[in-house]
C-alpha cells in the first residue's frame, strides 16, 4: 500500500529489447522490495508480470504489466513492457506516460531493435532515460562492448557509467558505483572510476553556470549541490545513466533500484505535460489523468488503466471525458500488481490505477475534474505491417468474430479492423505475425470462436493510359413514357487527382439539368473497372454530346446512358491495371544485410538508399504491397529476431503485364462463382 507523497513517487517504464531480462528484473524488484515472498520466474509460469496463458504459453511478455512496490521511504510506479516489434504498441503506450525509461540492454547480444524503439519513444516524449546492462554473468557478456555500443549510438559523453562490474562473467560478484567509491574499490578499476568520475562531474557543473564558476576554480561541490546538477542534466538527457549488474545473480540491483530512487524525477518536477491546446502543469490542483491501457479481467470485466498527472482523482467520484466531451462515474479504483488488485480510496499525481467498467472511455482519453480542460496530446503509434482476412470457422459466427475483435482492438490501438467494401473481407491489420497470432488465440479461448485467416486480397485500382472516346444511347419502350438518353463521353489520363469531371456540350443537346446525372452515372460505373473489377482512378470524364427527347428523356436514363458510354470509354483508352506501392524502413545488424537485399529483390522491391541509426543499418526501399504480407515472419528468421521494420503506402504502379493478366484471371473466376 501507497503511504508516500508525490514528492517520494518515482514512475518509470522497464522497456528494451526482447530477452534482455526485463520481465525477471521487475520480478525481482517487487520480490526485494517485499512485495511477493517468492521470488517470481518466467521460467516456472510464476511470474508477477507476465501472469496471462499467452505469455505463459510463449515464456515471453506480450502486454504491458503495471506494477507498484515501495522502495525504502519512496514508492515505485512502473510498467513492463514486451520489447518485440510485433507488440511495440505496449511500450508506446506506456513511456508516453512516464516520468522515466529503463532501458535494459543483454549483455551479450547488446542493442537491439526493441532498444532502439525505447530510446526514440523516451527521445520524442522528452522522457529521462537510463541504460541497465544485464547479464554480465552470462558467458558471451561484454560490458565494455555493450557500453561502447550504447556510446557510439548515443553519444560518449551522455551514456555515462553509475556503476562498474566488479569480475566479469561467472566470476562477476557486485558493482562499485563511480561517485560513491571508496578506497576499498579494485585495483583495476581505478582509472575507469577516475575517467568516469570527472565526466559525471563535468557534466555536473556544465548544469549550472555558478556550480560551473565554483568547480573550474577548484572548489568541491557538496553532495547536495552534485545531486541538483544530476538531476537536471539526467531530466535534460544531458546524461543517460548506465547501470550494469545481473538479475540472475542478484547484483547490482540494490544500486540499480537506489538510482532509480536518487535520480529518477518526482512526478512534480518533470516537463509540462503537453495538452492539444498549451500545457499542463504537474502541480495543478485539478484531478488530470490520461488513460493509457485497457485490460479484460476474467471476474472484474474491462479495466482501464490511468496514469494521474495532476491533483487527486478519488474513487466514487465523477470525472469529465474531455477527450469526448461526456462525464465518467468513478467507482472503485485498484492499485495494480500484475493480476492483483487492491483497492484504494484515491491516487495521486505519478500513480498508475485501474478503474473498472468505465462506459466511454478508451486508451488516449483525458479525464478531468474540469470540463472546460483541453486533452493531453493523444499517443502516436507505429503503422501495422501486416494484415490477414479473417473468416469463422463455422458459418453465422460473423457477428461473434465482429464483437470480439471489436473488444481486442479497443485493448490495443496498433490493431485495425476494417470490412473492405472492395474485396468483402474483413481485414485485421497489426505489428507481425506473431501479433496478429495472439489475437486468435484470444479469439478463441475468451470469446470461443474460431477462426481462419488468410492472405487478404490487395486493393488493386484500374487507369487508363490514352485517350478513349465513346457514345451510348439507352432507349426503352415499354408503354406510356419510354427512356431515352445518349451520352458521348471522351476520357483522358489525369495526372492530378483521381477523378475530374467537366462538360463540354453545346446547343442543349444535353439539357443541364441531366448533367448532374452523367457524372453520377461515370462515379458510380468506376467503382468496378473492366478488367478485374476494381476502382478506377487518375482519370478525367469529358460530357461532350448527347441527344435528349423532351418526354422519354429523364435522369435515370442519362445516368444508364454515362454507364454504357464509361464502359466503352475504358476500352478504347488502353487499361491498365495498377497495384499498390509500400515504402519500407528497415533497421537491422549489418552482417544481414546481403540476406535482407536479396529476399527484397525477390519481391519486386527497389532499394532507395542506405543510413545508419543509432548502430544499426537502415535500408529504405519500396516494394509492392502485394509481395509485403510475410515479411514480418521472413525478416524476423533471416536476422534472429533483430531486424524490424515500417511500412506505409506511397503510391500506385502498373502491374507489370504477366502478373496483370494472371489477376485479371482470377477476378474473372471470382465473378463466375460469385455469379
């Protein structure tokens, strides 16, 4: 139980790449810290954090766990996150509403792609950040290697030791920490300690312009005066602390947590939280909180997951969704551990709580006291990458599919469903395979549905590359008014836009009030193109002629009429098929990089140039959606799980002519079993 102040409140996200420790370091925090008798493990299914079947299941961390323990006289708040591309989502979420990140980097394997993603999510929030290097007793461990990587990345003079190892790998037995060693510190150490001392001490005095006068003159600052500077230069990311240690061996964590406590900022005194209009101070009165998570709990119902930026947010009370503009009831709130729940009456500014059974509130939603309050920034998430149609099981079933997909994307925000009026599928697309993966599973087991997947159809487009004329007359005579209608209608390329419509009749062959009617005629045939029946775009319709009749003549016969002659049209305009165009950006180590341009060339694609970020190589190319939906499973086995990538739509191409006449093919027998 919470019985601190905000000042003695440190909120925190433990994010990193995938096997790096993060899960058993967090267990073992809540285990030193009292909070669970039994040290939890990943390993045996006991672990605090990641306590769903699904973790479980695949020994790793899926969800974001929220988690709380005291810490001596403070009170940590903090979130494990998952540090595979597939659920970068989790971690977004979270480190957008913390104070600070810990990054925890293997010893052994070093920077990875769930590295990179947690110092970019902390660089773009404006969040302090620390390195922990963990694993030093493994037997590849390098902590120098590890630390002249996180230096080369991010800068020699920013990424700065706060402790050392004492032995390396099996004979590794504790850590000394660079400001606080004394003369009973190894030998060898020495000159480390000297070196990174007085970069600390630099940067220390560099924080303030009197600490600076005071230390170039040779005065010794007091530990109060060197606390100050730390803080400042940590909270400007000035410094990036680097811890180092073992969970397995439990060393260094004791250091580790006392630096999270000494030099992580209170939840009063970091930046102004930016709102969609100006800024919130953390020291506001008013009740503030910003929802960043949302659970199923198998006995409470939905959770939603609040982090409390200002004031006091109390349970039986009533806040305002300035994010909708409608009012929640507050009833019990939760401190969170996991799975376990314990109720409390109220939370204050750095607290993470759940509330349960919120009726109109989802993950990026204010709520506030007030109700004039503008809403915190929302949270930016990365694009999907991969997508599958999904289809029940047993036929009737698609409602069940709709409401549990439905429930699970409201969970997670990197989740989008979409029923594609083009092909009829219903498509969910989201980080990976694996991502995508879990969401059937939950499918499954909590909404007993099953389902199957496959490749989803790819929104192809049809365009014309000439110039196409045509006319049709529609003319029917059934008895009483007839319908006649005659459309002469001319198309040309358009490189400028998808549609454009203009008419060019004279003499009111075509009376201008059957104009309107033309092009709704036109809009409505280039839904399904002659060629494989999809959209027609980049195109420019010209009304040119036409005849009328004064009785017969109406506006459903000239939209008849515009149909036949579009039709036409198409035909005598050259068609061609067009299909569409993804740009990537791919991070991965650079002994891939012969694999990772080969498979791309397999796939139609075109590199575009090549970069490094912060270690790694980034390729960018583009390539053709249609060869882009096992890619996430396909770069996850050529670089052993450490290549990622972004993928967003750029444009449309032709279709080169032999796949173009195999797609048409198949659309044609489509329609027939269709028919």
């Amino acid at each position: 139980m919470k019985d601190c102040s905000a000042e003695n409140i440190r909120n925190f996200v433990v994010a990193g790449h995938a096997g790096a420790g993060k899960t058993s370091l967090a267990d073992l925090m809540l285990h030193k810290a009292g909070v669970v008798s039994r040290l939890g493990s990943v390993d045996q299914n006991t672990s605090v954090s990641d306590f769903r079947q699904e973790e479980q299941d695949r020994k790793s961390s899926l969800f974001t766990a929220s988690l709380h323990c005291p810490w001596q006289d403070h009170h940590f708040f903090f979130c494990d996150t998952p540090g595979y591309a597939d659920f970068c989502g989790e971690a977004t979420s979270a480190i957008r509403v913390a104070d600070a990140v810990l990054i925890v980097v293997d010893a052994a394997a070093g920077i990875g792609p769930g590295t990179i993603n947690a110092w970019r999510h902390a660089r773009d929030n404006n969040v302090p950040r620390a390195f922990m290097i963990n694993g030093l007793d493994r037997d590849q461990a390098d902590f120098a290697g590890v630390l002249g990587s996180l230096q080369e990345s991010y800068g020699a003079t920013v990424c700065v030791p706060f402790t050392l190892p004492v032995g390396a790998r099996a004979d590794v037995s504790g850590v000394v920490q660079v400001l606080q060693a004394g003369d009973d510190a190894p030998a060898e150490l020495a000159d480390d300690l000297e070196t990174y001392r007085e970069a600390l001490m630099d940067t220390v005095a560099e924080s303030d312009e009197e600490l600076m006068m005071r230390y170039l003159e040779g005065e010794e600052l007091s530990e109060a005066e060197i606390a100050q500077g730390l803080h400042q230069a940590i909270s400007d990311a000035a410094i990036v602390p680097v811890f180092c240690g073992s969970v397995g061996k439990d060393v260094g964590i004791d250091e580790l947590m006392n630096g999270i406590m000494n030099l992580f900022p209170a939840p009063l005194t970091g930046a102004p939280v930016p709102l969609v209009e100006g800024e919130l101070s953390r020291d506001d009165d008013t009740a503030t909180a910003f929802v960043y998570k949302s659970i199923t709990d198998p006995f409470i119902g939905q959770l939603t997951c609040l982090r409390v930026f200002s004031g006091t947010v109390k349970s039986d009370s009533e806040l305002h969704n300035v994010s909708r503009g409608s009012r929640e009831r507050l009833g019990t709130l939760f401190l969170v551990n996991g799975k376990n729940q314990t109720q409390v009456d109220s939370a204050g500014p750095g607290e993470l709580v759940a509330i349960p059974k919120l009726k109109n509130t989802v993950i990026g939603d204010t709520l506030s006291a007030s109700a004039s309050a503008k809403p915190i920034t929302p949270i930016s998430y990365s694009t999907p990458t991969m997508s599958q149609a999904i289809f029940p099981v047993k036929k009737g079933e698609e409602d069940k599919i709709s409401t549990g997909l439905q429930r699970l994307v409201a969970e997670d925000p990197t989740l989008i469903l979409d029923r594609n009026a083009e092909t009829h599928q219903t498509v969910l697309s989201g980080m990976g395979d694996q991502h995508l993966a879990v969401v059937m599973g939950r499918l499954e087991t909590e909404f007993k549905v099953e389902t199957v997947t496959e490749t989803p159809k790819v929104p192809y487009r049809e365009t014309i590359t000439g110039q196409g004329s045509a006319q049709y007359r529609h003319k029917k005579q059934t008895g009483g008014h007839g319908q006649f209608g005659e459309v002469h209608l001319r198309l040309e390329p358009l490189t400028d836009g998808e549609f454009e419509f203009s008419n060019e009749v004279v003499g009111g062959n075509i009376p201008k009030n059957y104009i309107p009617a033309v092009e709704k005629g036109v809009v409505e045939t280039m839904v399904a193109g002659p060629l494989a029946s999809c959209r027609v775009i980049n195109i420019r319709a010209v009304v040119y002629d036409g005849k009328y009749h004064p009785v017969d003549s109406s506006e459903m016969a000239f939209k008849i009429a515009a149909r036949g002659a579009f039709r036409a049209a198409m035909a005598n305009a050259k068609p061609i098929l067009l299909e569409p165009i993804m740009t990537l950006k791919i991070l991965f180590p650079e002994e891939y990089m012969g694999d990772i341009s080969g498979d791309l060339n397999s796939r139609r694609g075109r590199i575009l140039g090549m970069d490094r970020e912060e270690g790694f190589q980034v390729l960018n190319a583009e390539a053709p959606l249609a060869e882009m939906f096992t890619y996430s499973s396909t770069l996850r086995s050529m670089t052993q799980g450490r290549g990622s990538f972004e993928m967003v739509f750029e444009r449309y191409d032709p279709v080169p002519p032999n796949l173009g006449t195999k797609i048409m093919a198949e659309a044609a027998k489509d329609a027939e079993e269709e028919e």
